[in-house]
C-alpha cells in the first residue's frame, strides 16, 4: 500500500492514468481528507486543481490502492 500520509497538495481526479486508485468510503479509511482551497500543505488536505498536480488519483468502486474518508474537519490519518 502507498505512503498515505505523503500523499497531500495539488490532486487533479482523473479516469484514466492515474497515480493512485482511490476507495471513498463511509468508515474505517486508510486516509482522512478535507478538500481545501489553499495550504494543501499536510497530511490528508486536498487542492483538488485541473492541471499541474503533485498526484492524479482516480476514485474507483473496489480494488482501490487506499481508501478515503471525506471529511470537513480534522484531516489525516485516522
């Protein structure tokens, strides 16, 4: 499994080529993220952008590389 806790900053989502294949789940992630507007500068917080990411990551139904939790506050590992 990948280094969850590197995996933070600019984040293009994308369908095909990706860096990362991502569950989202309901409970027990691998990774707690916020999406952010700026300051994507730790673990778990997310500047979703359109081009120039530091990781493309495609979200997937199952055989995902990790699982995410979408949260609003208190981003990171769980």
């Amino acid at each position: 499994m990948a280094d969850v806790s590197q995996i933070y900053g600019k984040i293009q989502l994308v369908d095909s080529f990706p860096d990362y294949k991502v569950e989202v789940v309901d409970s027990f992630p691998d990774l707690k993220v916020q999406k952010v507007d700026s300051f994507a500068d730790s673990c778990g917080k997310w500047e979703i952008v359109d081009s120039f990411p530091d990781f493309k990551i495609q979200i997937v139904d199952s055989f995902g590389d990790f699982k995410i939790q979408w949260v609003d506050s208190f981003p990171g590992l769980p």
